[in-house]
C-alpha cells in the first residue's frame, strides 16, 4: 500500500503525516518556535520511528508550497526536495489555500463558496475563493480590492485564514461564517489525495514556493 509523507511548514505550526489512501497513520505538529523544536528533519523522523516506518519506506511525498511564512515554505520544500532527490520520489505540491478550503469542505461539507486569505504583508494578501473544494480565482493584493473582486456580490461566503473580521466588516451586504480556521493541516494534505486517487498532475521532480510572481495569482 503506497505511503505518502506530507509536509505542512507554511505558518507558525510545522506538522508531517504518514498516509496511505485509506487513511492518516500518524501525524505529528509542532510549534517552530516551541523550546522542544529541534528540527524539521528531527520531526520527520519522529513520526517514521512512532509507527516503524523507515525512510525507504516512503513511495511519494506531498508539500504546502505556499503562501505563507516564505522562510518556512522554504523549510518544507527544500526538505521535500532533498529526501525525493535521495529516495528518487515524486512530491505532490499543494497550495495553502486550497489546504484551506480542503478543511472547511471536511468540517462543513455543505458550505458553497469559501473565501480563503493569507497574509503577504504591507496590507496585500494572497486570496483564493473556492466552491465546492475547487478553486473560482486567486489574486494577490490589497485587502480590499482583492476581496471585493473575489467575493463583493456572493449573498453568502466562509471565511478561513487571516483577516477573517476584517472580510466581515468589508462585506457588509454579505452573510459571512467565520469558519476559525486560520492554518493549514497537514491532514488537508491526504485529504487532496485521496480525491486524485491514480491522477498524477501536480506531481515533480522537484518542487517550488509560491511567491508574489507565481503565475497561479493572476488567475
């Protein structure tokens, strides 16, 4: 059965699992900045060791690209990269808002539209408006304009990540839920997975972070 190691460094919370189709083996999250942290390698083997799995062991890997926190997607991806690289595996890559609306369609699978934000800094955000899991548009910007033009018209929207009062105090003619998820999960991870099934786009060699100039933003 093919097991999966995801990778989730996109914000403060660093988490990997183990997963095979049918399910999340073992997951294991920590605070990057938590006094136990010793590092990201030291984490990944922790959760190898909880259930005897040895790195061989491994026949793919998945990783939140971003956006997020730059220097920790840098953290996961280039972690990613090196054990592919040494193990001769293929890394699925996935973005931290589609990780998002992934958790808002598992805990409220009836929700339609899901407006997912992550801060860029300097008053832009990253924003990406989803509708049944999949994605409507993503831009990067000003908060506002980005919002408006993403979400300005919907008679109701879910919010999950950053600036989620913010969003409720700019929509004023839109019922919003906040839906207090503010990061990605790792479990998102095997989530997105498990609906490819056998499908293999969004698999490489080698994988990238997203940043202000990645094409995906202009959509």
């Amino acid at each position: 059965m093919t097991v999966t190691l995801a990778i989730e460094t996109s914000s403060i919370n660093y988490g990997v699992a183990l997963c095979t189709p049918r399910e999340v083996v073992v997951c294991q999250t920590v605070r990057r900045d938590a006094p136990s942290f010793q590092g990201f390698g030291c984490l990944v083997w922790s959760a190898l060791r909880a259930v005897g799995y040895e790195f061989q062991d491994v026949e793919r890997l998945a990783v939140d690209v971003g956006p997020g926190n730059l220097g920790s997607v840098r953290t996961g991806v280039a972690y990613a990269n090196g054990l592919a690289f040494s193990l001769r595996r293929l890394i699925y890559c996935a973005d931290s808002l589609t990780l998002l609306a992934a958790e808002v369609s598992e805990s409220e699978p009836g929700e339609e539209h899901v407006l997912c934000l992550r801060n860029a800094g300097g008053g832009n955000v990253y924003a990406g408006l989803f509708r049944h899991g999949r994605a409507l548009g993503m831009r990067r910007g000003p908060l506002g304009s980005v919002v408006t033009s993403l979400a300005g018209g919907l008679a109701r929207v879910s919010v999950a990540g950053t600036f989620r009062k913010e969003v409720e105090d700019m929509l004023t003619n839109t019922l919003i839920r906040d839906t207090g998820i503010e990061f990605p999960n790792v479990s998102a991870l095997h989530r997105l997975l498990v609906e490819k099934g056998s499908d293999t786009t969004g698999f490489v060699p080698v994988a990238s972070p997203l940043n202000d100039s990645s094409s995906v933003f202009g959509e």
